[in-house]
C-alpha cells in the first residue's frame, strides 16, 4: 500500500526525467489492493450509471448495460472485445443477452481469475475468451478482428489516451463500432480554482489516473485514432425530476432502493472501524484497513466532485472506424 501511495510521486519523477515510471503497473497494483473490497460494495460491475430513485444501483446498472448493448447493435455470430473486464458484470449481461461471443481484456490477474470463475458459475464461459495483457498492447491480436468493442471506464487509466484507442481502432474491423464510458472533468472545472485542483488530485491519487481529460479531449483522442465520434453524452448531466445524482449511494440511503449503509459515508466509518479489529484477528489481510481509508477518501472525493459538477464518470461516446 505504501509503494501505491508514492506513485504521483514517481509520476513527478518521471517529468522531471529523474526516473522512469509505468502507469500501467500502478493500475494493476490499484486493482490488486483494491478489488475484493470493490465488489463487495459496488457489485460485480464495477462501474457507475444513471440512477433512479425507482431502482436499485444494480438495476440502474442493468438498464445502462442495456443502453451499451443497443448502441452497439449487437448479434449473435459476433466477437466482441471487452477492453479491461474487470471481474466480468457488464460481460455477462452482453453474452445472455445478445448470444455474441467475448474476449476479455485484462492485466490484472486478480480480477481476471475472478471473471473466469464467475462465468464458469454462470454457465457462460463457452462463450467467453481471455487475453491477459495491458490493453495500450494487444499485439497478440491481429489487425481488424472484432466485430464490436467496449471499454466501461477503463481507457480513463490509460497513460496515453490516444494510444490506447489507436490500439483499439487496430483490432476492429473496418465499420466497426466502439462504446466507451469515460471520467472526465467538465466545463465547471476551474484550474485555477484550489479545491477543484485538490478534488482533481484527490480523484488522481485514489483512482490510478494519470490524467483527467475533458470530454474534447476525449473526443480528440478518438479522431486522432482514426475514429469517426458518432455521438458523445455525458449521461450524468441528463437530469429531470425522477433521476438521482449518481454519487448518492455513496453518501446516503435515500434516493435509489435498497441502498445498504455499508456503501454510504456512515457505514464506512463503522466498516473501517470494524475492519481494524477483523484484521488484528487475521480475518482481514494485513493492510486491509489502509486499504479501506483510501477507498473512503476517494468515495468523499466521488462526492465532491460531483456535488460541485467537475467530475462525471458518464461520459459515453459511440464511435465507429470507417469502412
């Protein structure tokens, strides 16, 4: 944990050309420390959507996985790259649904071995392939391969943006179509002004982003690949009277069903309390309530940025590589 917590450090290093630094490494890291305790709050499909109060998360969740599968315009017959799988949620609901057949992306072995064996639970893993390596280098897969790719709030690790979606962009075939959901600062950002920088830096740190782009950036990167953007949303500013903001689990129980308090800022006060305790007894690892601080700080800078409007995870964008 304490070799994690030095890697902006090393980043500042790396700028000055005193050091060489990996980004990819620090997000495997982030992953290895972190993921056990992700699924056991957030579920198995690690990422955020739009929310209702008339829902659970995890049937907000469902309803956006749905939105991804129709954009994408999904059929059986088709092969599918899932760009850093996670534990395999959204895989899932994409090979049930739609009867397509997936490739997983992956360089952390952790959640790797996690996804296989939820999918050899589910009975779907005749369906389901794996390659395990960085997504920025897919040089195991030939040029122009997959019918369709996705990527929920993974190329946001990328250390060069560009780069990861010209490697992507390799790997589609021609009038293919990519979806992505992206976190980035907005329009309300102010570089100038202190606490957005702090909540900027605070994001940085707890989630193993080497940058937070705008959603031009986002966009730019895409054209610079080569790709046509079809459309791009920030799905967390499409509000109206019947939506929740979608950091409000992790403050409170109210506005989504059945919110239990262990995700909202009370619960982990207790949950990190109780964990120092587990740990001392050998029921938690060594560590794990380090562990359990960070992800604390980063949830409250979750919060923060949303409830100021710099940060939205929600950046979907729909993306095609011409014909």
């Amino acid at each position: 944990m304490q070799y994690f917590n030095g890697w902006t450090d090393r980043v500042s290093a790396e700028n000055t050309g005193a050091a060489s630094y990996d980004h990819t490494q620090t997000v495997k890291e982030y992953y290895d420390l972190c993921s056990e305790f992700m699924v056991f709050g957030w579920g198995e499909s690690l990422h955020f959507a739009p929310l209702s109060p008339r829902e659970s998360l995890e049937d907000s969740k469902i309803r956006h996985q749905r939105l991804m599968i129709a954009k994408l315009e999904l059929r059986e017959g088709m092969t599918v790259v899932d760009i850093g799988c996670g534990v395999g949620g959204p895989m899932r609901r994409v090979v049930r649904e739609t009867g397509v057949r997936v490739v997983g992306v992956n360089n952390n072995e952790i959640q790797l071995d996690k996804a296989k064996l939820l999918n050899t639970e589910a009975g779907l893993d005749h369906m389901v392939d794996y390659l395990a390596c960085s997504f920025m280098d897919m040089s195991t897969v030939a040029d122009n391969t997959f019918d369709r790719a996705y990527a929920i709030e993974s190329t946001c690790h990328a250390p060069i943006k560009a780069d990861a979606f010209a490697e992507i962009y390799r790997v589609l075939k021609p009038g293919a179509i990519f979806w992505g959901q992206e976190m980035c600062v907005t329009d309300k950002f102010d570089p100038d002004d202190n606490r957005h920088r702090a909540i900027k830096q605070e994001l940085m740190h707890g989630i193993a982003l080497k940058d937070i782009a705008t959603m031009d950036e986002v966009n730019q990167a895409l054209e610079t690949a080569g790709f046509q953007v079809i459309e791009g949303i920030d799905r967390a500013a499409e509000k109206n009277d019947s939506t929740t903001p979608w950091y409000q689990p992790m403050e409170t129980r109210h506005g989504t069903l059945g919110n239990p308090l262990y995700r909202t800022r009370l619960g982990r006060k207790v949950f990190n309390g109780a964990s120092r305790l587990a740990e001392i007894l050998g029921m938690f690892p060594k560590g794990s309530t380090e562990v359990l601080r960070l992800m604390d700080r980063t949830a409250n800078a979750y919060i923060a940025g949303g409830k100021t409007g710099i940060f939205t995870p929600l950046y979907c964008f729909l993306a095609r590589k011409p014909l």
